[in-house]
C-alpha cells in the first residue's frame, strides 16, 4: 500500500509540474516603442499629424470654410499656435469632453505617443519649426 502512495504521489507531481508547458511556449511581452519628445517640430510632427486624422480637410478645420462661432482652423500655423497656447488644442485631442469637444471628431483619441508629441510641442513654446 505504501509503494502505491509513493507510485501516486510521483506520478502526480510529474503530471502537476509537465502541465505548466501544456500553455504553450511563454511570449515574452514586447518592449515599448520609445516615444521621442525631446525636440518636436511643427512642420515634422505637427502638421503630418493632422493630415493623417484628416484635420485638415475642407470642411473640418482647413480650406475655405466659414469662420463660425468656436471654429478652429488648423491648415495654417498661426490658427493653430492660438488653440495650442491657450489649451484648446491638447483639450481636445485628450478627450477632455468636460471643456472641448473631442477630436478627431467621431474618432478615436489620438495615441499616447501622439498626444504626449502635441503635448510636448506646446510645452516647447509651440514654435513654427
């Protein structure tokens, strides 16, 4: 009876201890894409980034529409340095839904990369680099 229990407690620790390997081999998690906002350019960063959420189409907040009450333009630099330096700007692109309507309209919020970029170049003096 006794070599039985040996034979069983064994027998349960090799199949307890081979069961973790069942899962499969563990995937290391991916290191994160270093962000840079060390020297963010208005021209580089700025101005590419508007253009891939389509800020700047006709219609939304560049081209030949009608300036309406709070209606921001963003397809020129001075426009777009006076809603970055009184908040408006980043407000918006964070969600913050409380004060600013959020942008990209209807989209979801920018990445954290990209918001911390705007965030970034407006800590910097918001400059037409």
């Amino acid at each position: 009876m006794s070599n039985r229990i040996i034979l069983l407690i064994v027998f349960s620790s090799i199949l307890f201890t081979s069961c973790d390997n069942l899962q499969g081999p563990k995937v290391q998690p991916k290191s994160a894409i270093p962000c840079d906002t060390v020297a963010v350019s208005y021209k580089a960063v700025i101005v590419p980034m508007f253009a891939k959420y389509n800020c700047t189409l006709s219609g939304c907040h560049g081209g030949t529409f009608e300036f309406v009450a709070d209606s921001v333009k963003l397809d020129e630099y001075q426009y777009v340095r006076d809603v970055a330096l009184n908040g408006r700007l980043y407000g918006a692109m964070a969600h913050d839904s409380a004060n600013y309507a959020p942008m990209p309209l209807g989209k979801p919020k920018v990445t954290d990369c990209e918001l911390a970029k705007v965030k970034a170049w407006i800590n910097q003096g918001a400059k037409d680099n």
